[in-house]
C-alpha cells in the first residue's frame, strides 16, 4: 500500500507543480503569516485546492493537514501532509528553488514522501521501508547520503524564520558554526533542503521552526537515504529541531547546535 501511495503523490504533486509552472508568470501575494515578509500567494492556495480536490476524489475520507487551510477531513489512519508551494519567496522571485510536497502517514508513521520541483526539473520519492529515488527526465535513480565523516568538511544546510527576534538569534548561530564546517547553504525551500541531504548535495541540514508540512516528506526522503533524521540527541526531530545529517556528522553537529544554545533563544 505504501508504493500505490507513493505514486498516487506522485501523481497530484506533478498536477499542482503544473498549475504553479504554469502561474509562475502572474503571481502576487494575497495574504503574509508570521510577519509581513512571510508571503501566501494566490498560487499557494490554487495548489493546495487542487491537491485536496485530488486526494478527495481518490481516497474520499482521509485526513489532509495543509499549511493553508489546516486539517480536514475524517479520522481515518491515512494522514496527507502538505505544503502545497514550499519556497513561496523563491517562488515570487522567480527563483527556482521551490516544490510542491506532499507525505503520507499511515497511523501516525511516515510511509511514503514526494517533493516535485518543476523549474529545477527535479522529482523526489521515498517509500518507507523501501528507499527513496530522484527522479530526473523519467530515469529514477536511488539516492544515497554523502558519506561524510567530519562536520569541518561538511557543506550544510539551514533557513530562517520571519520573525525578527528569531532570525537575529539564528543568525547568531550561524555565525557561530560556520568556522567548523566547510560551508553553509540557504535553500529558501526546506523540503529541497531534506531531499539534498539524501542525494548527497548537502552533508547536514538542520532549522528551527519548520512545520509538518515543511518536513514530511523531504524527511522520509533523507531517512530512507541514510540521514538520521533527529532533533537534538535523544530527541525527534519537530518544530523545535529538525536535523538531518548523514550519520557520521550528526553527532558532532548535534552537540555543537546544543553547545550554542540553539532551543534557547526565541
């Protein structure tokens, strides 16, 4: 059941992917969330609609929890999470580093995953128990983590909040770890962030504050990879922390983000 979901995902993220490829020409942004530069744009609730429009029709009952339009739908064990345009600034800009994401649980477990990201040309799905893939011209390909062992070669991967107080604190954080790693990276899109770390492009990625939506699938995506997927040690990972690292280099990262007080700050 798990792989029928997968392709199922697959299929409605392609869908909603489309009609924001399609939009990206004529955007402006509707409404903002945490702060004014926290955008919703008239796309983001466009694919959201689609999606559940999709979900219902294929799977009528389900629970969908959005990050538009919150929870809906019967109490059943299948939970569809989605972030119908994660990388909304990007998005707005023109960037390309933007997806849409959708993950699927099954009695509260994470069993299938998919981040599409259509200016990147870029399609990612992960099946738990089974392993996750890229997809890229229609030629899947298995991923696997960097392999890296030591957090100072490490490139990493981060984001920040919208909320003054909080990006000054993790601000203070980077600026703290950068000279222990080979570098860092700032995505704008955390699901292509998770997703980088099981193809290897980033070594670690870790962020405070990132929703259900934000990780659902790109988590699943780095964990059936290799990545351990955690919060600090002997935490999971949530909105607090969220880390995702190959194995040797969770460890060491881990202690530094705790060494710097990284759950201290607002």
């Amino acid at each position: 059941m798990n792989r029928e979901l997968a392709e199922l995902a697959l299929d409605i993220g392609r869908e909603a992917a489309a009609l924001l490829l399609a939009g990206s020409a004529d955007v402006a942004p509707v409404a903002t969330k945490t702060s004014p530069h926290d955008l919703v744009t008239q796309r983001d609730r466009e694919s959201e609609d689609l999606i559940r429009r999709r979900i219902e029709e294929a799977r009528p009952g389900d629970q969908v929890l959005g990050e538009e339009q919150g929870t809906v739908g019967a109490r059943s064990d299948v939970k569809w999470i989605v972030d119908p345009l994660d990388g909304t600034v990007n998005y707005f800009y023109g960037q390309p580093a933007w997806a849409v994401s959708i993950g699927v649980e099954r009695a509260g477990q994470p069993c299938a995953g998919v981040v599409v990201a259509p200016a990147l040309g870029e399609e990612y799905v992960a099946v738990a128990g089974e392993g996750s893939w890229t997809i890229v011209a229609g030629d899947w390909r298995r991923l696997a983590v960097s392999g890296q062992e030591q957090l100072a070669d490490s490139v990493v991967g981060t984001g920040f909040g919208y909320v003054a107080e909080r990006r000054a604190d993790q601000g203070r954080i980077v600026a703290a770890l950068l000279p222990h790693l080979r570098d860092i990276r700032r995505v704008g899109a955390a699901a292509l962030d998770l997703c980088w770390v099981g193809a290897g492009r980033l070594d670690a990625h870790y962020e405070r504050g990132l929703q259900p939506w934000d990780r659902a699938a790109g988590s699943l995506v780095a964990a059936e990879a290799g990545a351990i997927v955690a919060g600090l040690p002997g935490q999971p990972a949530g909105t607090e922390l969220a880390i995702a690292a190959s194995p040797a280099v969770y460890p060491e990262l881990a202690r530094r983000l705790a060494d710097l007080g990284v759950l201290a700050g607002p």
